[in-house]
C-alpha cells in the first residue's frame, strides 16, 4: 500500500506543483510511439515535445485531460445528451434536447471539411484522453474530486464526440427573431426598430405567410435547453441562476510601420461566460517536427484555436454572421405526423433515442425533424409545429475546429487558404506574421437566403417559400490585406464595406468597443506589447461621454435626483473599480434607462418584450436623445428629459440602498464583482472587484440582479510576432479545474490586476521558467 505521502506526491506531479516537488517523473502509456516530453513552466502552460503528430495529439489529449478532466466529460456529456445516466431522471429532458442537435450527417464528408489532418487529430486526441482516464484507474487517488462528490466515473471518448456536438455554438439571431415577431405582434411592423440597429440600413417586415402571433413565448425553450450549461443535482450547488448573454471579443493587429520595433503586434482577448470555472480556453504549446503551436484554445478541441506558430499569428473574433433561422409549419390537422410543403403534405422524420438513466430503466424519446431541421415545438392545438435551422449542424461546422485548417500557414496566401473551409462560428481572424504583412480574413458558413423578403429577422413559414440555396464562399466576404491605415481592430462591429454584395447578417454588436481601439492604437504611434495589454485594460466607455451630455444641463428639486445628476455631470466616461459615477450611471444604464426607455417607445406589451432582452441596443437610445422629436414626438427633448428625471433617482435610491446614501463613498467595484463559480459546489473563486461595462474594451456584462459579471475576458494575448518570447498572456483563473492544483486560482489575482504572463515558445525560456518535467513514454518503456 502507498503512503500517505507518496500518494500526495504522486497527485502533485500529475497537477503540476514547484519543480522541487515535482521532479522529473516517467509516465508509461499505450499508444505512443515515441517518447514525448511534457514541460509545465511556473504559470501552468504545458509545452509539449513529440516526435510526430501523432503523438503530439494524442500528449494534448492526455494533458489537457490532467488539468480539465471534469470539464470534459461534462461537456461531452451534456452535448451527447448522457447526463441522466450519471445525474438521474431529472436530467432526461435536457439530454433529448442536446440529442436534437448533434451532427447526423456523412462523417466522411465531415472529417474532409477540416483538411487531412482532422481525423488524425481528433483520433489521437481522443485516444489521449482516454489514456489519462486509464491511468486513473491505476491511481485513482488522482481522479479530479468532483467524479467522488457526485458519485461516477469519467466516460471515455471517441473521436466522433469531438464533431458531433453542436450545441456550443455561438449565435443570438434566433432570440432576436422571436423577440421581434413577439413586438410586431403586440405593436405593429414599426415596433422592431427599438429592438436593433440594422447593418445596412435596413427595415424588417414580417414574411408573406407569417403571423407574428404565432410564436408562442415559449417557442425557444428546448433550444435552450440544448444549449444551457450543466446545472448539477440538488444539494450540490451549480451555477448561479444567471441569464444566458452574449458574447464579443476583441482582436487587432498593428503593422510594422506603426511599433517601436519594427515587428507587427497582434492581440485578442475573446469575451465569454466569466462566470464559471474552469475557463473556456485552455493555454498550451504543441511542438513536432513542422508543427509548432502556442496559444489558446478550446479545451475539447485539438490544436490551438488562437496564438502562432513559427511565421504567423492569429487572433478571433465573433462575426455574427445570421447562421439560424426559426421555421413554421402548418400541420395536418387529420395527421399532426405531416406538415404542409410545396403544396402538399410532407411526412415529419421520427428517430427514436434510448436515454440511459441512473437507477432507472433507459428513457425512450422521440424526436422529430423537418426537412430544415428538429422540431423544437408543437402547438398540437393550433396545427402548428416549429424547427430549426442551423448552419452549425452541416458537415464543417463544428466549432473552432476549423483552426486545423491554418495551424501550418507560412504567409498570407497560405492562411486565407486555410480559412476557405472555416464555417462556426462566424469569425474574423485577425492576421500577422514574420515577414510585415497584417489583414484579416472572415470565415462563416453564411446561408443564401431565397425568398420575398426573405432576410433572417423574422421566423419564415416553412412551406417551401424561404429556402436556403446554399452558402456563400468565404471567399466572398470582404477580406483586408495590409491595409493603408496600418493596423486593423475588430471588436464585432460592422464591418461590410458600402454596397457590398453579401450581407450576412444585420444586427451586430455596437460600434463602441470598435471606436475606442482605434482611438487609442492612433494615439501610440510606436506601439509596444504593453501598449496592447493597456489598450485591452482601457476601460473608458464612448457610450457614456455621449450620454451624460444630455443630463449636464438638467435640474431638479428632489434631492436625489439632484444628488444624481450632481454625480453624473462630472463623470468621465471611465468605469474603473473606484469609480463613483460609474456606480450609478452603470446602474442606470442597464436596470432603469433602457426600461423606462422601452416603455416610452412601446405600448405596454410590446415594452416588457423589449425590457426583458438582453445586450439591450443603446445605440437607439442615444439616437433617439439626439433626435427627440423623431422618437419621442412632438416635445420630444421635453419628453427625453422626463424619462432622464424619471429614471435617474430610481438608480440613485438603488445604488444607496447597496451603499450607503453618501455617493462620495461610493465604488463601481463596491457593486460589480468577478467569482469564478465551480459547477459542482466550490470551491469558488473570489469574489473579486471588476470594473468595465460591455461597451469599454476591457469587458463586464454584468447581472442586473447580483452584478456578478457574466461575460468578459478571461484569457488575453499580446504577441510580438516574430519575437514570440516576448508575447504576453492570461486565462484566469488559472490553467487547472482541480481544486487541489496550485495552477487552479494562481492567476486569479494576476487577471483582477490588469497583469499577464510572459506566453513562452522557445524551449529555452520554458527549461528557464520550469515547474513540472513528465516524460511521457511507450508503454515498453519503464515508468509509472
């Protein structure tokens, strides 16, 4: 029997811990061919030596594994639809969800899509994977101890899992189409434009065919079933009752004519749920002889979605290219097994779905598809029935794992090759490489809607009048190449060039993040890596210096609103921690303005449709602020005042009630707080203060309710391209998800303080910076 002592040794080395403690250990596994060395520097960042890809792949597996082995398995659990074999009955419903989305298509034809390395890849990852879990079995004192809490053992993979779940996806066109058939129907066609800008100019209207008040409030719920996070058993505590968000991101690339050292600098800081943890990248290299990868990316993937190799660098952003649209049918009403088509009636395909269950005999559930896509609702009453589409359950479509395509590129030409396949999510990678040349290449499987007014704003019916006729080339979407201002930002903006010819997609994140990058990478003619790092750490909101204007010159004699419009006239516009103003103009902004604003706009119905949508469009508002009389009416700057004088105290009593009534005491990070929550009961991370709100660069989307922020940054890179040691980066709040790993919060404090790590490649510097030696081995070979 092993000591106590050796056990502790033994679960420390595997986690990764001091150099002193870890010494350099063997570890023997089936399916290797070649020896591999696994080296973790001081942060947490597995540098990974192979001999070949293949088992460079099947190391990634293994090492991600070590650190994320409970995230994977609920990951893969949740979008194979397999929690209620380990979580129960209760879980049933969420698994036929999930089972409506998974890839059901040619797997030959999948496999291609990715390029000649994918199936390699994600075989031998998934064969890593598995080697960990194996090695468990001979050392369980290592398992992660969330599978001992919640009683079972993690499932083993096969390299299919890695494509066919779908359900993690990035898309929010689908709410906003229900959202705004649900205004249209309590308000007339006219109600959608308080919903959002459109990108072109542009007008919804309801398809021929649609009745808005078809859509049921509900209509979404199985869809997002299919695509909520995991919330564990009663008695374990889960996630905290958050509304789903969005997501954004930031990336840019500066050119060389424009550093202060003549190489180009690209940076990315991805926007994703802060409110959980582990984090949804995972930082690592993967070296082989002509492969050497360093950066981030998606635990559950093979590769490295954003970093470099040796020649070129990239970043991503969200492209929120429209890729769902919501179908009605009408159903027969003598046999609800058919809906209307072309004329005639078409059959629903059945497939019938065996559910494992804890204790419990399997569940049989049915599921029904259209020829667009899985039915998601029927109003058995009203002979209705309602699909979805998605661009991401074609063949090509599993997120992030277009990255394979690219990882090898040399130049320009070879990486805009590389993307000609990317299809989830819509993206824009941000380029630069060692020889000068920056750009940007979007990449999205964009649907060629056909039909009247056939745009994506609205459900269609789904009688053969709105089809997709396929899709665009990425070829087709307007692309840049060193260009004249030499640099390039996207932060999910707008980003089609006047008249273009393909518009993917209308509503688009607000330009606002977009503006400040630009703004401050002008300012810094001979940028540094640092000046990256301060630009992703900016958090002055141009939203809020274009609003507060139009309170300076108001008055009031009730003493709060007096005290309020006191506080505000002064604010600057910078949401920092010990911000005053930021307090209530925060509070403001998100739980009273955009309502009172909705309600101004709206008759009641139609406003608390508004009100309850998130990422509200604030964009409309200040447009409407300087264009009282075409929004508001006649009267309409008298109008815009009430509902500043209106809504103001009620922030103001608000934020006192949290407080304390003395706003000189007041602090924006009194209220918005950061924690880290693990899924399965803790322990958790932080809280911590943040500052930020979702229109400064460095982001928060906070809850209304709680301010705990649901979306930022998590994981940031700022690469010196060409001198890659000198890169920098963070994934809070550390690289592990076992509590028992030093690497599981060591970075929490280093991310709250705006810092960052140096992003090693060279071997050098990593032997330099060392915290853990493994040296994985055949199995022939001795060793653990």
């Amino acid at each position: 029997m092993r000591s106590k002592a050796t056990v502790l040794i033994l679960v420390l080395t595997l986690l990764g811990t001091t150099p002193a403690a870890a010494g350099a250990r063997t570890v023997a596994l089936d399916g290797l061919s070649r020896p591999v060395d696994l080296l973790v520097d001081k942060w947490g960042v597995p540098h990974i030596y192979a001999a070949n890809t293949a088992d460079l792949f099947y190391a990634q597996g293994f090492t991600v594994a070590r650190d994320r082995l409970f995230q994977l398995d609920t990951w893969r659990r949740r979008g194979l639809g397999l929690l209620s074999e380990v979580l129960g009955e209760s879980y049933v419903d969420q698994d036929r969800a999930a089972r409506l989305f998974l890839y059901r298509g040619d797997m030959q034809k999948e496999w291609a899509s990715y390029g000649p390395e994918a199936k390699l890849a994600a075989t031998r990852f998934a064969e890593g994977i598995n080697s960990y879990i194996d090695w468990l079995a001979k050392h369980p004192e290592a398992a992660p101890p969330e599978f001992g809490k919640l009683g079972y053992q993690p499932s083993r993979w096969q390299p299919e899992d890695v494509v066919r779940i779908r359900t993690h996806a990035i898309g929010e066109n689908l709410m906003w189409e229900v959202a705004r058939a649900q205004m249209v129907c309590q308000a007339g066609p006219d109600a959608s434009r308080y919903l959002r800008s459109l990108h072109p100019d542009h007008e919804a209207a309801a398809p021929e065919g649609l009745d808005p008040c078809s859509v049921p409030g509900d209509v979404l719920s199985v869809y997002n079933k299919a695509t909520a996070a995991v919330t564990f058993p009663k008695g374990v505590a889960g996630p905290k009752d958050i509304a789903d968000a969005t997501s954004g991101s930031n990336s840019w690339a500066i050119g060389p004519g424009r550093t202060a050292t003549g190489r180009p600098i690209l940076a990315n800081d991805p926007h994703r749920g802060a409110d959980a943890l582990p984090s949804g990248r995972y930082v690592a290299q993967l070296s082989a002889p002509g492969l050497n990868l360093t950066g981030a990316g998606e635990p559950w993937n093979p590769g490295i979605a954003i970093g470099h190799n040796d020649s070129v660098a990239f970043g991503l952003t969200n492209l929120p290219v429209d890729q769902t649209d919501l179908y009605v049918y009408d159903l027969d009403p003598a046999d609800h097994s058919r809906y209307r088509y072309r004329g005639g009636w078409e059959p629903i395909t059945k497939v019938t779905e065996t559910i494992p269950v804890l204790g419990g005999r399997p569940a049989t559930r049915e599921l029904s598809f259209t020829r667009h896509g899985p039915i998601v609702k029927v109003d058995e009453a009203a002979n209705r029935a309602f699909a979805v589409r998605t661009a991401w359950t074609e063949p090509g479509s599993a997120a992030y794992l277009g990255s394979l395509n690219y990882q090898r590129a040399r130049n320009f030409t070879e990486f805009t090759a590389g993307m000609r396949t990317w299809g989830v999510p819509g993206s824009n990678l941000v380029y630069a490489d060692v020889h000068g040349d920056i750009g940007y290449v979007p990449g999205a499987l964009t649907p060629r809607r056909t039909g009247a007014g056939y745009d994506g704003l609205l459900p269609v019916p789904g009688d053969g009048r709105y089809e997709w006729s396929g899709f665009y080339a990425n070829s087709e979407l307007p692309w840049q190449h060193n260009p004249p201002a030499g640099f390039f930002a996207s932060a999910n903006d707008y980003n089609l060039p006047p008249g273009f010819p393909v518009v993917s997609n209308y509503e688009w994140q607000l330009p606002y993040r977009k503006e400040r990058i630009d703004e401050l990478i002008k300012s810094a003619p001979r940028a540094r890596v640092a000046d990256s790092l301060a630009i992703q750490r900016d958090e002055k909101s141009l939203l809020a210096t274009r609003l507060v204007p139009f309170l300076r010159n108001l008055s009031a004699t009730d003493p709060d609103t007096a005290k309020a419009l006191d506080l505000l006239r002064g604010f600057d516009g910078v949401a920092s921690v010990d911000s005053a103003p930021a307090a209530l103009y925060e509070t403001w902004l998100l739980k009273y303005l955009h309502s009172g604003w909705a309600h101004a706009m709206l008759p009641q119905a139609a406003a608390d449709v508004l009100s309850r949508t998130i990422n509200p469009d604030f964009s409309l508002v200040l447009a409407s602020f300087a264009d009282p009389d075409a929004w508001f009416g006649p009267g309409g700057a008298a109008k815009r005042d009430k509902l500043i004088l209106d809504t103001l105290p009620l922030a103001f009593r608000d934020v006192a009630g949290k407080l304390g009534g003395d706003p000189g005491k007041w602090r924006w990070g009194s209220l918005q707080y950061q924690e880290f929550v693990h899924p399965a009961g803790g322990p958790n991370v932080g809280p911590t203060p943040v500052g930020g709100d979702y229109q400064t660069v460095h982001p928060s989307f906070f809850h209304p309710l709680t301010y705990q922020q649901i979306i930022g940054a998590t994981f940031k890179m700022a690469l010196d391209v060409g001198d890659w040691d000198a890169s920098r980066a963070i994934n809070a709040p550390g690289q592990s998800g076992d509590p028992r790993s030093p690497h599981y919060r060591d970075l929490n404090d280093l991310w709250a303080s705006g810092g960052s790590f140096p992003l090693l490649s060279s071997r050098s510097a990593v032997e330099r910076n060392l915290d853990t030696r493994i040296r994985l081995v055949p199995r022939f070979t001795s060793g653990t």
